[in-house]
C-alpha cells in the first residue's frame, strides 16, 4: 500500500518542510498545492532532488480565498495527479499545511493498511450542523481574497432579496466587487440544489481510498453541474466531498476523519490553534486520529517540539517489542 498525501499550503513553509520531513517514509508520497498568493520557491527550496514530492505546476497553481470553490479545484488537481501515479492500493489523504502527525508513521501506515478500503471523511445532516444551512447553498456567495469574510444575496426572483441583511450585502457587493458583477447576479434564477443527491456536511480534511478518489473524479465528469452549482456555495469543501462519498459508499464503508480538530473551546478564534500547553488533548484524542490541526510555528513551535519527542519515543518502543 502507499499513501498519498494532498497538502494544501500557503504560509510557514518551515513548517511545511517539517511536517513533510516528519511523515516522509517508505511508500509514501506528497502531492502539493501552494497558494499562488505566496511564492512558492521557499516551499520547494530543500525538496529539489527528491522524488516523492510533487508541487502543482504554476498553470495548476490558484488563489484559493478562504472559503471558496479554488480550495475544491486545487484538491481535485491533486488526487488526479495522485490517480495518475498511483491507480491501486493508496490512501489519499488531504492535509493542511498547518497540521501536524500526532501518530508515527509505522502506527499511520498499519491503521490504513488494516482498514484499507474505510473512507475516514465527516458526513453529517446538513441541518444537524448548519442552523443557516440555506445561507450557504441558497445565496450566491462571494469570498474576496485576503479577507476572511464572505458575502452572499439572494436574487430578485427570491422572496429574501428584499430583507433588510440582503439589501445591506448587495450593496456592499457593488462597492467591493463592482455594480456589473452584482447586479447580473441579482437577476439570475433562484439557486437550487441538484435533486440527484442528498447534501451531507462535514469537515474538510479526510483520507479516502484510491478507488473512492476514481469514483470522486467520475462523479463529477458525470454531473459537471454539481461543481457549477457550487460555485456560489458557502465553503464548499465542507460539503462537495461529503454528499458525495455518501452516494458512492455504504453507510458501513464510511468512518470518521482520521485528523483531529477542536471547534468547541471558548473564547478563543476556531478552530483551535494548539499550543504547548494543548498536549494532553492531543494525546487523549484517541486512536483513530493521526493528525491535527491546526498548528503555528511563529506562535508556538514547542508544541512541535513535544510531539517530535513523543512520536520518537512511541517508535522506539513499538522497535523494541518486535
């Protein structure tokens, strides 16, 4: 078996070349994505000479504003890159630049090895975790580069169009994206979801089997309008995948996402970005969950630090049991 890991980057590049550095091993193989917002040269710079990493050509390269249909599109350009190389017998499994393995790499592989064919994605009801699930597939949302913000309006055939919140975002549309953009978007028809699928939510990241990913990529050549559709969806990823591996996969084919992710924590910006002080909660996430996120170097590198030891530890100890 090899695994494919689709990595998604676009900051720290140090910390890009240590998470690469600390999965890298046998049978495994990295596929890339550098935001085309930032240069990738320091990403590549230390991995010149070797040949299991694979970076996006710069024609396949997109900014990819928070939120936005480009994060869908860089993703489907890397599992068809990993297809290519890798038609059977592979975990792709799509990574953030700012996770981190909180497993070693023996324990990461034996868990996909043993479980192959197990599609680890999150798929929930959409009204289960969206009490707004309509803002997100009903308005045609906009997401504007470098601002982590979105704004959507329904059209003019639509009912909401005339609420106070809607006139409020049509016109901060003609501001920040121009009177002719807004405007023909006011006059297009109602959106409606495809009536071929059941929409699921979930997180983003997941690891799914080669033959998943085929399928993925089929489903869609099938159903262009699906992608189209989405394109005025409310962070799409969260929802293109999962609706999807539940109309391909059985209910028993389908577990939850191997990467760990705290939404729940107070106070705090979410998801979490973990510190030194997060280690226990790493460390009691359980075992089915092999990474985290999210994870950052110029705010706290000692956190890195403390899984590095104790992953090297479980190794070592794993080696002197054999």
């Amino acid at each position: 078996m090899k695994i494919s890991y689709l990595i998604l980057a676009h900051k720290n590049p140090t910390q890009f070349h240590r998470m690469v550095a600390r999965l890298d091993s046998k049978n495994v193989y990295f596929f890339v994505h550098v935001d085309k917002s930032s240069d990738s040269a320091p990403f590549k710079e230390p991995f010149l000479n070797k040949e299991n990493i694979f970076f996006l050509s710069e024609e396949k390269r997109m900014v990819t504003p928070w939120s936005s249909i480009g994060v869908v599109k860089v993703t489907l350009n890397l599992l068809k890159e990993a297809i290519e190389k890798f038609n059977c017998r592979n975990y792709c499994v799509l990574l953030s630049g700012q996770d981190y393995p909180i497993k070693n790499n023996d324990y990461i592989y034996n868990f996909y090895n043993s479980n192959y064919g197990r599609n680890y994605i999150s798929i929930n009801d959409i009204k289960d975790i969206w009490p707004n699930w309509w803002d997100r597939f009903e308005r045609y949302n906009f997401h504007l580069p470098n601002k982590r913000l979105n704004r959507g309006i329904y059209p003019y055939r639509d009912k909401r169009f005339f609420k106070i919140r809607n006139l409020k975002d049509t016109f901060y549309l003609i501001y920040n994206i121009g009177a002719k953009t807004t405007v023909s978007t006011i006059f297009k028809d109602k959106r409606a979801l495809p009536s071929y699928v059941v929409p699921k939510g979930g997180g983003t990241w997941w690891a799914l089997p080669v033959e998943t990913a085929i399928s993925i990529i089929d489903f869609l050549q099938k159903h262009p309008d699906f992608l189209i559709y989405h394109n005025y969806t409310h962070v799409p990823d969260e929802t293109i995948f999962p609706t999807i591996v539940n109309e391909l996969r059985k209910i028993d084919e389908i577990k939850d996402t191997t990467t760990y992710t705290n939404w729940v924590r107070e106070n705090v910006d979410l998801p979490v970005t973990f510190k030194k002080d997060d280690l226990q909660e790493l460390l009691e996430a359980g075992d089915n969950y092999l990474f985290a996120r999210k994870f950052d170097i110029s705010n706290d590198i000692d956190i890195l630090k403390k899984l590095d030891d104790l992953i090297d530890t479980s190794k070592n100890r794993q080696k002197a049991q054999k």
